[in-house]
C-alpha cells in the first residue's frame, strides 16, 4: 500500500513562534500536494495546496516547501497563533491519480 | 459554499447489524470518497466513486460496500457491523475543476458498534 509519512505526530509551540511539520511520500501521480486543517468535531478543511513545478507557495503566514527530487514537503507556519491549534493532515495522490492518501496527522497545540 | 452532510453525527449499532451511512453533496460534484479516522492511523480511503453507479476501492474495503444511484448521494454500507469497524467516518467530494486535491469533508458520523 503507498504511503505518506508524516512527522511529527505532535508538535507544541509557543505563540508567535514557527510549526513545522514533514510528509514524505512514495511514487505517485503528479498533481497538487495539499494541506488540511481539522479542528475538534469538524472535518478537514483545505488549508493550502502545491503544484509540484514550484518549491514553494506562501499564503498569509502558511507556507509549504516542496523538494521533488527528495519526495518531501513540509509546511510551516509563522507566528503560530492559538487559533491554529489543530491537527494537520498532508496528502498526496496515489499512483493511479484517483484519490487522495492522507498522512497520520500531527496535532498541534500553540501556547498562550 | 459547497456543503456535504452526513446523515448521523453519532451512531451505536449492534454487532451484526446491517448499517447505512448517508452522505449527500449539494454542488454537483462528480466524485465522492468514503474515509475512516481513526486516532493514530490518520485518514484511510475505503471507496470512492467517479460517478452514478460506479466504484472502486480504496486501501481498506474490507467489510464495506458502496452505493451511489445519484449524483448527490453516497451511501457506505456496513455489511455486518463489527466492533473493529467503530470509528469516525468521512465522506468527501470534489469536482475536475478543483484536480485532485480540493476535497470537501462532512462533519463525520462517529459510529460506535457494541
């Protein structure tokens, strides 16, 4: 089964301060690499995506690096506010392009 | 906005039972998804269907089935439900016009099999 790794599965940070969170991924269709954002008893919300010709794509303080020939991305946010705290998913597309793999998720807590 | 409910927010079935999870999408979307969330493992792809009446199965269909007679509605099926089969369910859908990644999540239905 493909997978996506991503890393770490919890993360704290203080307000103000940078969260940066890892995905690896295995052969897969080339199209967007998205982020999602899941806050308690929501589901997932689209945060940020990537098209993989771009190493990088910044919206606000949400940006996602991309390094194609490591199979990685990370995201990163600046100036981590409490409002933040969620948990993250990255995805990638599986290798027929059909649907989405999503990574474990790293909850993320910010601190006041 | 694009809205996808599902039917239950929580849901207590007994082991056995025959269980029918709902899920309907108000924006003309072609595909829609089934996952499971469970803590730990993340978001796992049980079915998926590109239109009416098709479907194909994602990493874990195990003890599932599908049904989509219409374009808005996407049905899971537990077939007979087993405690390892309690978790929270995740329907999604998406249009070409957003690729493959522009997902839109329901809330979920937390079921629990006792």
């Amino acid at each position: 089964q493909q997978q996506v790794k991503q890393s770490p599965q919890s993360l704290i940070v203080q307000k103000g301060g940078i969260s940066i969170i890892n995905c690896a991924y295995e052969n897969t269709a080339f199209d967007y690499f998205p982020w999602y954002q899941q806050f308690p008893g929501k589901g997932p919300a689209l945060l940020i995506a990537i098209r993989p010709d771009v190493s990088e794509k910044k919206e606000g303080r949400f940006t996602i690096s991309f390094n194609k020939s490591a199979k990685q991305f990370s995201l990163h946010i600046m100036d981590s506010q409490p409002g933040d705290s969620a948990t993250y998913f990255c995805a990638a597309p599986n290798q027929a392009g059909t649907a989405l793999i999503f990574g474990k998720g790293t909850t993320l807590s910010v601190s006041s | 906005d694009v809205k996808v409910t599902q039917s239950s927010r929580y849901l207590v079935k007994r082991t056995g039972e025959k269980v029918f999870l709902e899920c309907v999408q108000d924006m003309d979307h072609e595909n829609m998804f089934w996952y499971r969330q469970d803590p730990g493992l993340g978001l796992r792809l049980i079915y998926f269907s590109y239109d009416v009446k098709m479907k194909e199965k994602g990493d874990i269909p195990e003890g599932y089935s599908v049904s989509r007679e219409k374009k808005e509605r996407f049905s899971l099926i537990l077939e007979s439900a087993s405690t390892n089969q309690t978790s929270m369910y995740l329907c999604a859908s998406s249009s070409p016009g957003t690729g493959l990644y522009g997902y839109t999540f329901g809330s979920g239905t937390r079921l629990t099999v006792v």
